[in-house]
C-alpha cells in the first residue's frame, strides 16, 4: 500500500462530487480537506498546509476561476486541477494561461483522476519552489509580520507557550496585544482548554470583582444563583486580562492574592478555591508612571511582569505594512466585494508614508472603508484625505517652512497623479503660484 502524505483540497459546491472526489483519494491514501464554496477553501488555505487544489468552476457567488487566481498568487507553488462538468474551448485556455496542471472533464473515471492527480503532484515536486512563502502560512496563526522586530516577539512567544509563567504584554492601543496572548494560549500545549478575555476597562468597578472571582447567591442584591468568575471560568488555560490598569486598588490586592496562593475566593464566600491558570495582563498605560502617583500597586506590578512581551507600534515595523494590507484585502474582498482585490503601487505607497498613530486596528479600519469605496482596486482616491495629504516628519528632523511647503506641495502632487489642476485646487492657489513654488 501507498503511504501518501500530502494534503489535497477538494472544492465543489455540488456534495456528491465532493464525496466522490474525497472516497477515492481515501483509498489512495491522500489526506483531504473540502470546501464547499470559494470562501471556505480560502480560509482553510490560510490555516492548513495544502499539496494539491482541486476544484470545481462554476460555483455560486466567486467561481473558480477567482480562486485559482487567488492560489496563482498567494501560493505559486500550489499545483491545481480543474474538475468542471460545463467544459468550453475559452475556458480551457484560461485555465491553461492561469498556471493550472490538470483539466478533467466530468464525468471522468477513477482511473483519470489518478493519473491527473499523480501528474499534478509529480510536476510540482519537480519544480524550484519559489523563495518567499505567503503571509496566510504564518507560523503564529493571526499573528502577520516577518519584520525584526515581529520576530523578536515571536521569539518570547515561542519560549512561552508550553508553561503558565505570568506573562505581562505592553504596547499601544491597537498594535495586537490580544493576538499575542492568543498566540501564547492556542499555539502552546494548553491550546484544548479554555481562553479567557476580560476587558478590565470596559466593566464598572462595581461589577469587576464579580467579574473575575465568581459570586454565591446572596453576596448583593441580584445575586439569585451561584456563578462562576472568569478566574474559575480558565481553569487549566489562560485568563487575559485587558487594560488591566483600570482596575481600581482593591481589585489589585485581590489579584495579588490570586497570583501569590493560586486561589480565589468568591464573593459572599469564606472559602477558597484552587485555581491552574496561566494569568496574562496587558495595557497601554504606563504603570510606572502610575506606581509613581500610587493608583498602581508596585508589588501586583512584579508579578504580572515575570515575563514581558513589548509590541513595537506599526510605525516601528513599516515592513510589515504591506503584509498586513494584504490580510485585510483578503478578508474585506471577500466580505462585502466577493472577490480579490489589489492595492495600486502608488495608494500603497500613501500608506507607507503614514506614521499610523492608531497602529493596527487604524490600518485595517483605512482598507476596509478603501475596499467599500473602490471599484477593482484600490486606488490613492479610495483612501481618506488625512492619510494622502498628511506630512509625517521624523521628530528629529527640523526643516525651513520653505522646505516643509515643498515637500507638502510634492505631497499633493504625487497624490493627485501630477494632476496640476487637482493639486492647485486642494492648495487652494492658482497653477501659475503652484508652478513658482516648485521652481523656487
């Protein structure tokens, strides 16, 4: 017997198809996964290691054509089989054009498929594999970036996973925190049991210690059952605290409390209970500076800070800029377009150029309004004025007003194309001022 080890992703809308397709490369001892639609298939691509697609044309919504050109570019070494029961001479052609390994026509024999998936599996072993690998494989789940600084924190990630150290993650809002310690959690041993997100910040400070220790029926008025906290709630996984330098003085003696005896007491209870869980907080506060003015207590802060992860803010890790555009025109294409889209060379340029004060989560809210605004792809009149005209200058970098107008003025211009016109218009002066200034 054949002990093949690669994985084949089976795509067809049509179940029995798919049945059939997934019995005999069983029997031939291929592994499968399958997709009933172009969206599914992309989202196992992105999370699964794929040797070889198969799919079907026409399909309702995205047809096939949009998903192998999606593979075509994303995962050029991907091989790709055609199975279609609508053949015609254009679409042959096109599949041909589009890098595809096999055509089978249905109905086909089971002898046919073998020889077409064999053949397509044989060519891509043979061929150089190209050097870089797409985003969608990275090694950390949703976790994007092959920058430096990126890889430093996977590093830590990496030393961390497999034991329940506390682990403290700083950085600005909106750089990725909750990522990381979902990293820490699903990426490690731990990764079955549970994954507890409190946001420290967005419960009053009433209802916090409930929140994270539980209650017994009576502890205050409303309190009609016993109800576990999220404490008890992680029990042999992970409890993420966000913004935890929200929490009020007494909420910090009880959490030094949980982290010193590994155990919580509930409210309206005398009784404490053993907790096994891995305790991660994270802020974008400065608890120093809060230590200083004691809305902080000093010894919480040394036990959460065991080990620390600092998250470099995007403006750190630009490289990593058109990685994670490329995430969210995946996500945002398909969602309210149905399709893949691109970013022109010079709006990503615009991006580029940006010092993105709101980090991540400001990037992936600017492509997904440029992906509803665009018409085939993304170009520099699909983003928000802010981002085009805005002149983002090293702080240590002091310029003549002269010098800083020029370059605002090339600014424009680059953003309106060179159009003139435009660029005098958004300037607000005439062409004959705007063409002075450039000479000047």
């Amino acid at each position: 017997m054949r002990l093949n080890k690669e994985n084949i992703l089976i795509v067809d809308d049509d179940l029995h198809i798919l049945e059939l397709l997934q019995r005999h490369l069983h029997r031939w001892n291929y592994h499968t996964y399958r997709a009933v639609s172009v969206k599914e298939a992309v989202n196992i691509l992105r999370d699964s290691q794929v040797d070889l697609l198969i799919t079907d044309l026409k399909m309702p919504q995205i047809d096939g054509f949009e998903l192998i050109k999606f593979v075509s570019e994303h995962y050029p070494d991907l091989p790709k089989l055609i199975v279609t029961g609508f053949p015609s001479v254009q679409d042959s052609l096109k599949a041909i054009k589009s890098g595809v390994a096999e055509y089978l026509t249905k109905p086909f024999t089971r002898d046919e498929l073998e020889e077409a998936v064999t053949k397509a599996l044989s060519a891509s072993r043979a061929k150089p594999k190209t050097p870089t690998q797409p985003v969608q494989r990275d090694a950390y789940g949703e976790i994007i970036g092959s920058s430096e600084e990126m890889n430093e924190v996977l590093e830590v990630v990496d030393r961390v996973k497999d034991n329940k150290a506390t682990l403290y993650i700083s950085g600005e809002s909106g750089t990725g925190k909750e990522l990381v310690a979902r990293a820490v959690h699903y990426q490690g041993k731990f990764a079955a049991a549970p994954f507890v997100p409190v946001n420290c910040g967005g419960i009053p400070e009433t209802l916090l210690e409930a929140e994270l220790f539980g209650y017994k029926k009576g502890a205050f008025t409303g309190a009609e059952k016993d109800r576990k906290g999220a404490f008890q709630s992680a029990q042999g996984g992970t409890i993420f605290l966000d913004e935890i330098g929200n929490a009020s003085l007494a909420v910090q003696a009880r959490l030094l409390r949980v982290l010193q005896e590994k155990e919580v007491t509930p409210l309206g209870s005398h009784k404490p209970e053993k907790i096994d869980v891995r305790v991660i907080a994270a802020t974008n506060n400065d608890l120093a500076e809060m230590i200083r003015k004691e809305t902080f207590r000093e010894d919480l802060y040394y036990r959460l800070r065991v080990v620390e992860i600092h998250i470099p803010p995007l403006r750190k890790r630009m490289t990593d800029l058109p990685l994670l555009v490329d995430k969210f025109l995946l996500k945002y294409g398909l969602e309210y377009k149905d399709r893949y889209l691109k970013i022109e060379p010079d709006a990503l340029e615009v991006l580029k150029r940006y010092s993105w004060p709101g980090n991540i989560r400001e990037l992936e809210n600017v492509v997904q309004r440029a992906v509803i605004m665009c018409d085939k792809s993304i170009q520099v009149k699909d983003l928000p004025d802010h981002l085009k005209y805005a002149i983002d200058m090293p702080e240590d970098v002091l310029s003549s007003l002269a010098e800083m107008e020029r370059k605002y003025i090339k600014k424009v211009l680059r953003a309106t194309g060179n159009n003139k016109t435009r660029a005098a218009e958004i300037l607000q002066i005439t062409r004959k001022t705007l063409r002075e200034k450039l000479k000047e």
